[in-house]
C-alpha cells in the first residue's frame, strides 16, 4: 500500500469512528433518540452513550434481526428529533409476508446526491433528461433517481413496474405471462425514448436494459443512436460476463455505463473505475461513512476474512435518520483492497448467499 493510500484509508478509518460514536448518540439520546433503540438500550449489557468510543465497539450490539423491520409503527427507528418533518416510508424488498420498510426524511436523497458526485460531466451531461426504467414505489428507487436527475439538472421520465408481479407469475410457472409484463415495461421504455425528450442518461436493471437493447435493435436501432450517453446500473445480476456483453455487445464504445450496488439500508455502493486489466471485474465499496459492509467468515459473523476469500456480507447503516449494527446481507462475495477514490475495504463477486440462493425467485429486474 502506498503511502498516500494507507493515508487516505487513516482518514476514512477515522472519519467512520467518527460517525460511529455521532449516531449513536443520537439515536440513543433520552431525548431525541430513536424509540426503537431507546426501547432496545434497556435489554443490552453495557450503555451505547459511554461505552461505544469507535466503530469496532459497534461490535458490542447483537447481530440485527431484521424482522424487526416488518410492520409498524414505522417510524420507531427514526430519532424524535425528525418526528416533526415531511417523511416518507420505503420497503427494502420482500415478497411475502408483512414486507420490511424504513422511514426517511432526507437519506434517500442524500445518498444519491453523494452518488452525483461520482458521475462525470461527459458521460452524464448535465441538464440531460433521464430514464428511470426499475421499480416503481414502494421501493425508493424512483423517487431516488428522480431526485438524482433534478439535482443534475434535467426531467426524469419513468416507467410502471410491479416485480412482486412478475414473482407471482413465475412462481405459478405462468414464464409467458412473466414474459408478457417484461413485453409491457420495455414497451413503456421504447415509447418514452422515441417520443422527443431528448434523453440521454439513464438507470436500469441489466435483464431490462439488455431486453431495453434487443427491442431497439428488433426495430433498426441502438441505444447510442436513440441518444443515451450514460446508465448505471445495478443488481447481482451485474456479472463480470454481463458487464464484457453489455460494453461489447449492447453499447458499443459510445455508451458508459458503470455499476452499483445497494439496497434501502445500506445507499449506493460504487463501482471501482473500469480498468481492462481488471478483465471486467467489479468491485464495490460501500458509501462510508454513512454505511460500511465487512466480507465476514460464514461461520463467525465476528470475523473479516482476508483479502480475497470469499465471506457474507455484514452491513452497517450510520446515518441520522437509521442506525443498523450488524445487519446480515443476502448477499456473499470476496472482500477487496481499498482504492484511492474509495479508500476502504470493497466487496467483489457479489452474489446471493448460496444458503438462500436455491430459494430465491428472480423476477423481471
């Protein structure tokens, strides 16, 4: 590690103890803390106020339960001190069941407002009107999205989408009528795109931008010639394979497109810059300080595994609005170096966790 990286990883070291030891005096604050948490500090062995002094301490709580998310009253997890503000409320996925949801005042827009800083001028012109072509609400990725195409000046235009559907479809073993709703958004996609709107960014999920690209070439075109420049996306079905198709077959060299993971608990999560010797691998890392993700051993959730071995994903959410210690991800992957634009470990490969992945039902996204 040079000498200015292993700077920059004592900086963001410091500055994640930093945001560890602010937020939880925050949520655990008598006054204006979070009911949950101030519900919760009365079953712990020790006092989140005096006894939690970096980030490792963090490790004191309990692993998370994430039922504890499904139901209400939605906003037990948010501090009283936003109480009296304009909120919204999220679900963070789930297709049976009561679903887990969050409440948020601004996180949303904060973490893609961050995200906007990464994106460059050139491959997201500013001004540009974009294409959100995702899920709809409940989920905040429209609003987020959205949100990210004002603050860079430009009109989001969306199209309607209902996953839960098209897992309802497939889990009946109904793959035409899955087939048809997947017909029906793409067909939504097309018509905004060759109406006049001067698009030229874009967000989309990799099976809907690349169904996005076969319909466009069924009807003589590309998505370069209808005028798209730049598209994240995201999703663990962003692959090093796909990655090298979408580039080479689907784009072409006119397009950028650059990856992302995340979720409604952790934000956005970048991917390293696109390097070829890297042979199209990604790497994520995680929006610090706002939320960290340590490649934890699968037997041991106390334990980060060394660079390159392969652990579950252990997340950590440090905003003012939702503190999660230890919430385990669905997710697996290799845990990465630090970078000099994200300088702190990363997480590569990510895919579902292989004990739940026999039992998850993908949809149309």
């Amino acid at each position: 590690m040079s000498d200015q990286l292993g700077q920059l990883c004592s900086d963001a070291r410091k500055a994640l103890d930093e945001q560890a030891v602010r937020i939880v005096q925050l949520h655990f604050d008598p006054e204006l803390g979070a009911p949950y948490w101030l519900e919760k500090a009365k079953e712990l062995d020790f006092n989140p106020l005096t006894d939690v002094k970096c980030f490792d301490d963090l490790k004191k709580f309990p692993l998370f339960e994430d039922d504890a998310l499904r139901g209400g009253p939605v906003q037990r997890f948010l501090p009283k001190k936003w109480h009296g503000d304009h909120k919204y409320t999220f679900e963070t996925g789930g297709t049976t069941g009561v679903p887990k949801s969050r409440c948020v005042v601004r996180d949303h827009f904060i973490d893609y407002e961050e995200f906007s800083k990464t994106l460059s001028d050139e491959d997201f012109p500013p001004g540009s009107n974009w294409l959100m072509l995702g899920p709809s609400g409940p989920r905040r990725l429209r609003l987020a999205v959205e949100h990210l195409c004002q603050v860079r000046g430009g009109i989001c235009f969306c199209v309607d989408l209902d996953p839960r559907w098209v897992v309802k479809l497939l889990k009946k073993g109904d793959v035409e009528g899955a087939k048809a709703y997947a017909d029906h958004v793409i067909d939504q996609a097309y018509t905004v795109l060759t109406a006049g709107h001067d698009i030229k960014c874009m967000f989309a999920t990799p099976k809907l931008l690349e169904a996005l690209a076969m319909r466009l070439l069924d009807e003589g075109t590309s998505i370069a010639e209808i005028g798209i420049k730049g598209i994240f996306a995201g999703g663990t079905e962003f692959t090093p394979q796909w990655y090298r198709f979408c580039k080479e077959e689907l784009l072409g060299p006119d397009v950028f497109v650059t990856p992302t993971y995340g979720n409604t608990l952790m934000g956005l999560a970048c991917g390293k810059p696109f390097d070829p010797a890297d042979d199209y691998k990604i790497t994520y890392y995680a929006p610090q300080p706002r939320a960290a993700i340590e490649v934890v051993d699968f037997d041991d959730y106390s334990k980060v595994v060394d660079y390159g071995a392969t652990g579950r994903v252990k997340l950590t959410t440090l905003t003012d609005e939702l503190f999660i210690p230890g919430f385990m991800e669905r997710d697996e992957g290799e845990r990465e170096k630090p970078h000099m634009k994200y300088p702190w470990d990363g997480i590569s490969g990510t895919r579902p966790f292989h004990v739940f992945a026999k039992k998850t039902t993908v949809g149309v996204y």
